[in-house]
C-alpha cells in the first residue's frame, strides 16, 4: 500500500457517538449486548464508553427509570450505513416500537457522525434533541473527554441550562 492509499484508509474511519437506554428487563445485559453487537461488525469499533447512568424517563413518564450510556465509534460505514446497523441491532435485542418514547429494550440513537450535519425525514445530524436532554449529555460529554474531544466544551454550556439532571445518577462507573 503506498503512502496515497493509506492515507484512504485512514480517512474512510469516521468518529462517530451513539446514545443507549434501556428500560426494560436486564436493563444493563441489553446495554452491554448492544455494544458487544456493534462492535462485532467488521466496519464498526467501539472506541470508548461512557459510565451506566439511571435517568428519569422523559415524554412518555408512566415507565420505569431507564439505564443510558454513550459510546465512541470510528467506522466506515455512511451514517445511513450505521443508521441501519443501529436499527438491525435494536430489532435483535427485541426493540418493538409501540408507544413514542415509551418502554423498550433497548433504544439506539446517533448523536453525532464525524462532523456531518444533515437533515433528513430518517436521520437528522447532530441528533435534533440532544442538547436538551441531561441523560444524553452526561454520559455524552464523559465520552467525549475521554479522547479530549473537543466538542465536549459547548456541550457542557447545554447541559448547564438542560433541565432533568437531578433525575440523572450515576449507576455504574465503566472501566
């Protein structure tokens, strides 16, 4: 491979972040199993994981807390591309969509894909709600910080006008 093809390769990887949350049974085994799906996919790693967060539900509030966490992955797939992978993965975990932002198994949701912004019926980037929502910024920014990310600044000034954050604890410290 000669310097011009590496440099390909190297630039066809994405970063991108994934919001989870689980409500549902073993809240954390759908959380782990998410993960441990997506990063078996050849064109997905999973470069970093936030801590387990229990959060308030949001919306719909007649459920239980949910578990939520975020991750870092570099991939090569399209955004549309892991858009898919994410909806494969959340259909193997048994996610059934019946009431809007209601219980489920396991609920995944792109934040963010490199520094992509689009706005489509199917897939809006940065994801349209995150910088309202404390239960995905928290784990959103831990994940951030871990490789020095620089986005992880003005998130911050989001999450300190984002209401909801007293119903976000900290459940589980990942390693």
């Amino acid at each position: 491979m000669n310097d011009g093809d590496m440099q390909s390769a190297i630039a066809a990887w994405e970063r991108a972040y994934i919001g989870l949350g689980s409500n549902i049974g073993d809240r954390e085994r759908f959380l782990t199993e998410a993960v441990r799906l997506l990063q078996q996919h050849p064109q997905i790693r999973v470069t970093g994981q936030s801590s387990l967060y229990e959060t308030d539900p949001v919306g719909y509030t007649d459920q239980g807390p949910f578990l939520n966490m975020a991750i870092e992955v570099t991939t090569m797939l399209s955004p549309e591309q892991l858009l898919e992978q994410l909806m494969e993965t959340e259909r193997e975990l048994g996610r059934v969509r019946d009431i809007r932002w209601g219980p489920r198994t396991i609920d995944l949701d792109m934040l963010m894909y490199g520094d992509v912004r689009r706005q489509q019926p199917e897939l809006t980037l940065p994801h349209p709600r995150m910088h309202e929502r404390a239960f995905v910024l928290i784990p959103l920014i831990e994940v951030l910080e871990l490789h020095h990310q620089p986005q992880a600044e003005p998130l911050r000034a989001f999450l300190e006008r984002a209401e909801g954050k007293e119903g976000v604890t900290l459940w589980k410290k990942m390693q």
